[in-house]
C-alpha cells in the first residue's frame, strides 16, 4: 500500500554528462581567448627580456611599456570579472557556451551559482594547484577518466558538466527569434 502522506521526489530532467572532448575543447578555448586578452602583458615581457640584452647605448626608450600593460590588465580583469559572470548566472564560460556544456550541482541538477562554480572550482582549486606546483592540477585533470567524469575540482565542488544550455536560455538564436517576429521589432528579442 503506498504511503499518501510521504511527498515522492521530483524526477530529475535526463541530463547528459559532457564528453571528455568537449571539456577539453571548452578548456583550450578558455585558454585561447586567456592568452589573446593578455598578449599585451606578454609583449611587455618578452620586449623587456630584449630590451635589457642589449647595451645601454643600443636600448630604444621609445616604446611605452605603461601603457602596453595598462591594456593586458584590464583586458585580463574584463575577462575575469565576464567568465565569473557567466559562471555565476549560466554555470558556463565563454568556452563552455561555444562547445554547448555547462556545469551544475550534482544533487539538483542545476546550476549552483557563484560559490560553487566561481570560489571552489576556479579559486580554490587555482591556489591548490599552485601550492603544490601544479602536481595537483595535472591529479585533478587525469580524474576526468573516471566513469563519473567528475575532476576534483568538481568533487570539491560538488558539481558536474553535463551537456546543454541553462534551462533560462531560449533554443533559439537570437536570429531565429526575429524571423519568428515576422523580422519586426516586435519585443520578441
């Protein structure tokens, strides 16, 4: 005889964990776009390098080293503070959203916010990694072979990747919503 006063759980939506391509495809992307933001700061470095090789006589004081690294800083800090946005709302960065995976609580199956997404998988695990000269981070990618394939990050975490958009945003482009509209500016966008 069932039970009419014990409340049956709420069957989670079918959800897909990501390839391990796909996370590595998001996670070259993440770090394409890293380096292309920061290229200034990396040119300063490297002119700088070139620069103190030669004689004091041979250096050129022409070139406006400030200016080169006030450029990477803050493109570097826009693309911070954007993937810890997109992280927070959408459980997604920009590489993550081109591949079409996003990360979400284990439990819920939704996607956890700032505190997860933001603090324990990127910074905590950053500072792991780099007090530990990285070792960690090269542990914490092979537990991605897991049949789970959840890194420790996600296990500190307590998230997983799986396949999809954020259950917010719409299945159509931006494009396709317009021609819906009619092609009108009728709000549909």
């Amino acid at each position: 005889m069932q039970d009419i006063f014990v409340t049956p759980e709420p069957e989670k939506p079918s959800q897909v964990l990501a390839s391990r391509w796909s996370r590595l495809g998001a996670a070259l992307i993440d770090w394409f776009i890293g380096v292309i933001v920061s290229s200034p700061i990396i040119a300063v470095r490297i002119l700088l390098v070139l620069e103190l090789r030669k004689s004091p006589f041979e250096r050129h004081e022409t070139l406006d080293y400030a200016a080169l690294l006030a450029i990477g800083f803050v493109a570097a800090i826009a693309l911070l503070l954007l993937q810890c946005v997109l992280l927070t709302k959408d459980g997604q960065t920009i590489g993550k959203k081109i591949v079409g995976i996003r990360i979400v609580n284990v439990d819920t199956g939704e996607n956890g916010g700032f505190v997860p997404n933001v603090l324990l998988r990127s910074i905590v695990n950053g500072l792991i990694s780099y007090f530990t000269c990285n070792i960690y981070g090269i542990v914490d990618v092979l537990f991605i072979f897991r049949d789970d394939r959840r890194c420790i990050h996600d296990l500190i975490a307590g998230t997983r990747v799986i396949e999809g958009k954020p259950q917010h945003q719409s299945s159509l482009s931006v494009w396709e919503r317009y021609n819906k509209a009619g092609g009108t500016d009728s709000g549909a966008l």
